[in-house]
C-alpha cells in the first residue's frame, strides 16, 4: 500500500521562527507532490506544489524535494500565528492505467505562538 | 486560482434518511472529480474518483450502493449518502483537477454531515 507519513506533531514554534515540516513517500515512481493547509473545520488550501528534485520558493513558503531519499519537506519563514494550521503532505499516486490520485499523511499541526 | 463550490455547507439529518451533495467547478471544466471523507483528528480518506459521462471509481471498502456518484456534466459531480446512519456523519469533500495543470487538485469548502 502506498504510504505517505508526516513528522508526528504537534509541532510549536515562536513567531517569526521557521517551521520545519517532512513527509516521506513509499511509492518511488510518484512525480507531483504538494502542500495544503487546512485550518480547522474547513477544506484543505493547496500552498506549494513540487514536481522536481531541489528548492522551490514562495514568499515565506520554501517546498524541498529528494526522489532519491523519497522526502517532501515544507519550510515556513518567519512563522506568524495566522499560520497555525495543519499541513497535509499529500503526493500523487498511480491508481491504475492512466489514473493517479492523491495520498495524503495524516498532517502535523503546527501552532504559531504570539 | 480554480473555484470550486459544494452545496449544502451543513446538514443535519435523521438517521434512515438520503442526502445528497452537490460539487461544482465554477469557472473550469472537471472530467475529474474526488470525494473525499474526513473524521475528525483525521486526515482525508479518498471516497471515489468521479469521472464525467462514466460510473465512479470507488477505494476499497466503500459501498458503491451506499454512497451514490454521478458526474453528469463537466462541472457538476454529485454524492448521495443513501439510508444515512449516526456512523456516516462526517466532513465530506470534493475536489477538482485542470486536466493537464499538473493535475493541481483544487478543493471545495467540503460539507459537514451530522446524522441523529
């Protein structure tokens, strides 16, 4: 079964500090990974999306992705309390054929204290 | 970015009864659509793949006669919780894909099911 798994939370951090998430991935051949934030009792946001090996920066957002070690991560800079949230590592999956799906982790909540 | 709308937010219902949800693509065309069910402290469990104009796929352990899904149009994909019971209450959720972005899934604002 393909499996992704989160860094166990809750994770807490001071304002203006870095956020550090992971995820890995059991399935090797998954190319498109993201990730979504949902704040609690709503729908997840997607917030980064990574397809290649290296960094990818967004504003405060830095995605980082290792195929080889099969490890997504997700930097958050200069952390501020509207950012407790939990995040969701999901990775893309073949299902089938022509068909793909996402898998998701579990999520770590993260908690931005003011 | 792509808008995705669900209806209804909220239902409360009684046990033994159907309800159904709706899930549109509001400014893109979806030959794609998720289902998706999230309990609470939980992450989201994919339900089924919607496809347009064909039946749904569903993930292992899901009653097909249970949980109903027509995707009749390119933007319209509907859920139909058949003889609804305490145990089916839940945060249920659609989402998207622009075909060819990526295949980017964009989530609707989900609707939360309570059964008596």
């Amino acid at each position: 079964q393909k499996e992704v798994e989160q860094n166990s939370g809750p994770l807490s951090v001071p304002e203006g500090a870095i956020a550090s998430l992971n995820c890995t991935y059991s399935d090797r051949g998954s190319q498109s990974f993201f990730w979504y934030r949902q704040y609690s009792g709503k729908s997840p946001e997607l917030i980064m999306s990574i397809y290649s090996n290296g960094d990818k920066e967004d504003g405060r957002f830095t995605a980082q992705l290792n195929k080889a070690s099969q490890y997504v991560s997700l930097l958050i800079r200069d952390s501020q309390p509207s950012d407790s949230a939990t995040y969701l590592c999901a990775v893309m999956t073949s299902s089938g054929g022509s068909n793909y799906k996402l898998t998701f982790g579990k999520g770590t909540l993260l908690t931005v204290n003011p | 970015g792509a808008v995705v709308s669900q209806h209804p937010s909220r239902v409360i219902c009684k046990s033994g009864t159907s309800v159904k949800i709706e899930c549109r693509s509001l400014d893109f065309q979806a030959t794609t659509m998720f289902w998706y069910r999230q309990f609470p402290k939980q992450s989201l469990m994919l339900m089924a793949t919607s496809n347009e104009g064909s039946k749904a796929t569903y993930e292992q352990g899901v009653e097909k006669d249970k949980f109903l899904i027509n995707h009749a149009s390119l933007t319209l994909s509907t859920l139909t919780v058949t003889s609804a019971h305490p145990e089916d209450s839940s945060f249920y959720i659609c989402s998207a894909i622009i075909e060819g972005y990526y295949n980017e899934q964009f989530f609707g604002p989900g609707t939360r099911l309570t059964v008596l």
